[in-house]
C-alpha cells in the first residue's frame, strides 16, 4: 500500500476505510539507503554466479566421471595382465592351486626367477646410453646459438628436477608392465617467490594411478583429458581442505589399489586435466595483416568498416585452454584453474605395443617370458627332487650279515658313524664280501637338457642374447669389443629404449611448450652444457631478439661482467632424441679412435696432440691440452663458424673483404711511398751537390776576399814600411850630418836594423 503524501489525504484515506493512522513525518518518507540495494544487488549476483559455478561444476563432475569410465572399461585388460605381470615379476610365479598342493605332500616349489636379470639388463642399458634432447632452429628468428642456450636450460631443468628419477621410474614400468608415465609441470620457484616459476619433472610410481583419454594415438601428445590419482592421509585432506566432504569415488580400475577411494586412513583425491574450447576468427587482411579479428585495433577496424581495408581470407578456429581441477567422488575440491601449455602434461612411455583390430594391447619383458620362466621353475624343482630329497643310496649285503648290529645300520643313512661292523657269511664255501653303498646316478640327463632349453628359451622371447649370468670368455676381447658385443646382444630388445626416446622427445616438446609463459620474468638462470659445465644468462623477454649481452652482476658475485641474455618467446624450434653412449664413453671411444688414427698417420699427430689430451678422461688432460695448443699453428687454431648465425658471418665476411680491400690499398701507398722516396733520394743527392757547389763557390770568395784584404794589408804595411825606412833614412841622415861619429858607432854608409836602439 502506498504511503499518503500529506495529513490531509491520510486523514481522507483514514475516514473512508475507518482506521486511524500515526501521524506522518518527514522521516516516515525517506527512501531505503542506496549501499542496501547495492548490497542486495550484489548478493543476488553473488547467488546467481554462485548457482553458475555449482552448475558449471556439476558438468565438469559429469563429464570427468564418464571419461573415468570410459579409460577403466577400454585399459581393464592391460591393467589386469600388467598387475599380474608385476607380481609373476615379484616371485608370485606359481599357480596358487599348484603351491598347494606341493605343500601338503612335502614336495618342493623352487622359483629361480632369472627374469630381474633380463630386465635390469635393459633398465641400465639405457641408464648407461641416456637419450638426450636436441633442440634445432626452425625459424622466426631463431639461431643455432639460441637453439644452445634453450637446451642449456632444458638441461638444468631435468639437474634441478632430478628428471632422470623420473625418466628410470617410467622406464622400469615400460619395461616390466608395458607403460610408465611422468609428468611436466610448474611451480613456484621457492616458498617467498609470489610470481616467478620453474618447470619441473616429476615422477609417478604408480602407472595404475593414471588414466589418459583413450583415443590419443600412441607416441604422440594428443590426448583430450587425463587423471593422475593418489592416496592422502586423512588428517592432511582435512588440513588442505577443510570444508571438502570425506567420501570415496565410486570409479576404480584394476589395479589402482583399494576398491574403494576410502580406506581407515586414506582417501583418494584425483587431479584432472582438460581442455575448454572457444571459437575464433582469424582474419587477412588485403594489406598483408594476419591475426585475430578480435584483437584488431579499433583504426583497421574503422578502415574496414569504411572499405579502405578488406578482408581476404577468414577461418574458424578452436582455440583451446589447459584446464585442471582436484577432485573427489562428489566435489571440485580445488580448481578449476587455467593451465599453461597446449598439451595434457602426462608423457607415457610405452614397453610393446600390438594393434589387434583397433584394440591396443601394452606389454613389457615379462609377458611372454612367462611360459619358459614357468618351465624352468619346474624342471628347477624337478631336480631339486632328484639331488636333495631322494633317499640316500641304500646297501647291499648278504642275509644275516647285520645281525647283532641292527641298530647301527639302520641309522647309516642319518648319522655318520667311525665303523661300522658286520657279520662275516660263508656262502658255498667261500668268504661273503662286506656290504657294499651303491653310487649315486645323478639327475636325469633328460632334466638338465631340459632346463638349459628353457634359459634359451628366455633368451629368444625377451630378445636379449647375452646372460649376464652365464660367463663368457673375454679375456682376449678388447674394451671396444666388449662393448660391441653388450650392445648387439640386447638388439632384439632395442625397441624398449627407442619407445623411451619417443617418449622423451615428447618431453621436449612439452619443454619448448611451457618455457616461454614461465619464464616470462627477467631473471639469471643457470643453463648446461654437454659436459655438465654451468653457465648463467639473463632471460629477458623484452628483447626484439632471440639472445644478446648486457653488463650485470651473476648471484656469485658481485663484480659487472657480461651476461648472455636469451629471449624464449622468440623463435620456432625443433626437438629430436639422440641415442647413444653418455659423454664420457663417447669421450673414451673418442680418445681410442683418434689414437689408432694417429698411430695410421704419425705426420699429423703433433697438429692434433692437443685435441687428444682434451678428450682424455685422465687427470691433468686440461693442462696438457692448453700447454700443446701453444705449439700449434695458429691458422689451425681458428674458431669454427658453424655456431654462428647468418648475419654475424656475413659481418665477418664483409669484414674480412674490406680487410683485403685496405691490404690492396697499403700495397699501393706502399708503392706510391717507394717511388716518392726514390725521387726525394734524388732530390737530396741534387740538393747536396748544388750544397756542395755552394759551399766550394763561397769558400772561393771567402779565399778570393782574403787574398784582396790580404793584399790590402800587405800594400798598407809595406807603404808604412817605405815610409818608415824613408823617416829612418831622414833622420839616419841628420844624425850624420849633424854628430860626430862615435866608437861603436855605425859607419858611414850602413844602416842600422830596424828596431835596434838608435
């Protein structure tokens, strides 16, 4: 009922219907506060979302119980031969009826299972000829380089994961069942890390635990779902989840331990994986532009719109999403959650596989190891009987020969007496001789030739010729020989260790898969080589390349140095499987070859001495190889190319042509500098010369000015001489005139010296 507007209409509505009404106030007409309708609104859509996502899993729960289904009914028969091939493999190898009846009659039943043998010999073939994984450019800017550093880190990967653990725990299964299984998958990269993630290899012990979709095509990673199941402690599922309901899942196969998922302890818990599908447009454009028509910007989609641009080619495309959730028989205790990746990151490594009219059948080494190991059993048993628990070889003597001595005789069989007396007989006159043990015969012939055709037997049905229980002569093999000759006897089995190169090779491509969108961080990550050495680049996925440097520091240490760096989004890559010999036999038989090699051409062997010293496994085979590099040529010493991308040698050739191009032109200054010193040579023998003549006209003037100044002198002295002597003769003529000579005096007529005393 409306509330009235004013008193005077409440006043009427109260008249016509005969109720009196509380006064109206101003307070009485205020609407609800806008924050309830909010929350109610928001209360209804959280009951709305959450009615959605019980609906959504309530499907998800439907369709994982009939795909359950569907796995156990088509693998029941592989499950039921496989878990009995385990046990036969665990010395359950005879019929229970059988063991029986033995027992109560006393009779032995020997079980010399020789199995183990056989198939540990395959087991630690390959541990000892490990596959590997190689990566290889394929395009989108990928180099062999880039292809190096992704298998450095595929490498540390399966080191940090321990993936061998793993690969050897799937393997056994293949080959003593007919499947194993591992599986890939992240995690954080420790317990204080919020974003960064690694990629792990983790194994399953169990392959009963494990239900893949059964319309995958072996060897290959294209199946739709898959479970990985386990048991939990009780006390740790109610921890982990609290409000989860303690109940089993009706669902189990044949051979994934108890009938029920609920046991006193325990309950069984499921992860599953799946796919969610949505459709999209790819799109071309008539300017080139491949992508996704949702993802145009909102200026192609104008150009579109207004004809400037047209759309060539178009496709539907099932895009699809790696799903997981944690279940239980009635609930998604954990999950749904999207997942990394394009494949279901459960590798299956299959023993045997024969295709029966559409119909799988998985078996190991013991299946059909089963009739012969049964039969020597037996003949085992047979002789057993013959040797150990047949009478003692009776005596024979004349009658009345143990008389008086009965007791002891009787116990001869038991117990070993010093002596043993007899009565003497005479028998038509003659001494009867002593009692006499009749010999041993030994078992049947018939028995061991039977017995030795049965470990033949063995031998052609599990494809392994060599017994490692048998000794064969090799004392006058070499190591090489020995080698050859482990490796051709396990030919007939050499499809268990190749079937496991398939599997691993699907490894990788699950490892190519999943690196880029988890390390999608900068980072220092440590990367493998062959030897096992380390090395750390800096993942950067916001380089325009594949890889590149940058100065930065290393968790080691403290200093800037150059750090590679590796972008994994970009590029495309292959994955291949190597199988063979681990490095260090291929180190040996490659030390042992380049030894007879050189012993067939001594000339070379001091060109490759350093070579052969790094490839030697003995200690200080480093030190040699780097002191004999110092002695070689260093034309032989040059880097290989063939790690090189395109681009950097087509640098190094433009570099190397521009190299010649300025030897050309320092060949023609050179010259150009030999002529010009020829004629400067001649241009200084001229300027010496015309220095010479110079010198020689201006030593002649110099001469010629002493001559004239000399002349000079000589005519001035002599004037002053003449009139000196004149001056003399003058006053030698007044002294004359006017005084009388005196004695001593000079004489008439004689003049006296110049510069005597006057």
């Amino acid at each position: 009922m409306p509330l009235a507007r004013d008193s005077s209409d409440q006043a009427k509505l109260s008249a016509e219907r005969g109720v009196k009404l509380p006064p109206v106030t101003s307070g009485m007409n205020k609407t609800a506060p806008l924050n309830l309708v909010t929350q109610k609104n928001d209360l209804r859509g959280q009951a709305e979302k959450e009615d959605e996502d019980d609906a959504d899993h309530a499907k998800i729960l439907s369709t994982a119980k009939t795909r359950f289904s569907a796995a156990r009914s088509v693998e029941s028969t592989n499950r039921k031969e496989g878990l009995e091939d385990l046990k036969f493999l665990d010395n359950k190898q005879w019929d229970q009826a059988d063991a029986q009846a033995r027992a109560a009659e006393g009779r032995p039943c020997i079980t010399e299972n020789r199995l183990p043998t056989f198939a540990n010999q395959i087991k630690n073939d390959q541990r000892q000829n490990r596959p590997s994984i190689v990566i290889s450019p394929t395009g989108n800017k990928a180099s062999k380089k880039d292809a190096k550093m992704l298998r450095g880190m595929i490498r540390a990967i399966e080191r940090d994961s321990q993936a061998d653990v793993a690969y050897d725990t799937g393997f056994a299964s293949a080959v003593d069942n007919g499947w194993g299984y591992w599986r890939v998958m992240t995690e954080y990269e420790s317990d204080t890390s919020v974003r960064n993630k690694v990629i792990v290899v983790a194994p399953i012990a169990n392959p009963m635990n494990v239900y893949l979709d059964p319309a995958r095509t072996l060897f290959k990673l294209d199946a739709a779902w898959g479970f990985i199941s386990e048991m939990v402690p009780k006390d740790e599922f109610k921890r982990e989840h609290p409000e989860a309901q303690v109940t089993p899942w009706a669902e189990v196969g044949i051979g994934d331990g108890e009938k029920d998922w609920l046991t006193d302890d325990e309950i069984r818990v499921a992860e599953y994986y799946y796919f969610d599908f949505d459709e999209r447009e790819l799109v071309m454009l008539d300017n080139g532009h491949e992508g996704w028509e949702d993802e145009l910007d909102d200026v192609l989609k104008a150009k579109i719109a207004r004809g400037i641009l047209e759309v060539i080619a178009r496709r539907t495309v099932q895009c699809k999403q790696l799903m997981w959730a944690k279940l239980t028989a009635i609930e998604i205790i954990d999950g749904p959650k999207e997942c990394d990746g394009s494949f279901v990151p459960i590798v299956e490594c299959i023993g045997t596989a024969i295709n029966v009219n559409g119909k799988v059948t998985k078996k190991g080494i013991v299946r059909d190891a089963k009739g012969p190991q049964r039969m020597l059993n037996y003949y085992s048993t047979l002789e057993t009987e013959n040797v150990a628990l047949q009478p003692k070889a009776p005596w024979i003597m004349e009658e009345g020969q143990v008389e008086g001595h009965e007791d002891k005789w009787q116990q001869a069989n038991r117990k070993s007496f010093s002596y043993l007396l007899y009565k003497g007989t005479n028998i038509a006159g003659k001494q009867a001789p002593p009692p006499q043990r009749q010999p041993f015969q030994g078992p049947p012939a018939a028995i061991m030739a039977a017995k030795q055709g049965t470990v033949e037997a063995l031998k052609a049905v599990t494809g392994i010729r060599f017994d490692a229980t048998m000794s064969e002569k090799m004392q006058d093999e070499s190591g090489r020989a020995i080698r050859e000759l482990t490796r051709n006897a396990n030919l007939g089995a050499y499809h268990y260790v190749d079937n496991f190169g398939r599997a691993l090779c699907n490894t990788g491509i699950i490892f190519c898969d999943l690196i880029p969108p988890t390390y999608d961080t900068k980072r220092i990550v440590s990367i493998l080589d062959e030897t096992g050495a380390e090395d750390r680049i800096m993942i950067n996925p916001d380089m325009t390349s594949a890889h590149g440097e940058a100065i930065g520091r290393t968790p080691e240490s403290d200093q800037e140095e150059k750090i590679k760096m590796f972008n994994p989004k970009i590029g495309r890559y292959r994955v291949t499987v190597t199988i063979g010999p681990s490095y260090a036999t291929k180190r040996i038989e490659a030390t042992e070859s380049q030894m007879d090699f050189v012993k067939a051409m001594p000339q070379i062997g001091a060109s490759v001495a350093d070579l052969i010293a790094k490839n030697s496994d003995w200690e200080g085979a480093e030190e040699f190889a780097a002191r004999l590099a110092k002695t070689i040529p260093p034309n032989l010493l040059t880097p290989a190319r063939e790690d090189m991308s395109p681009q950097v040698q087509a640098l190094i050739q433009s570099l190397q042509k521009q190299l010649q191009d300025m030897g050309q032109q320092m060949q023609m200054m050179g010259k150009e500098l030999q002529d010009r010193q020829k004629d400067r040579d001649v241009i200084y023998e001229q300027i010496g010369k015309k220095f010479e003549a110079e010198v020689l006209k201006i030593g002649a003037k110099m001469e010629e000015v002493q001559m004239k100044e000399r002349a000079t002198v000589q005519g001035t002295i002599g004037r002053q001489l003449a009139e000196l002597v004149k001056a003399t003769d003058t006053l030698t003529k007044g002294l004359t005139t006017n005084a009388k000579p005196s004695p001593g005096a000079a004489q008439p007529g004689k003049s006296l010296p110049v510069g005597s005393p006057g």
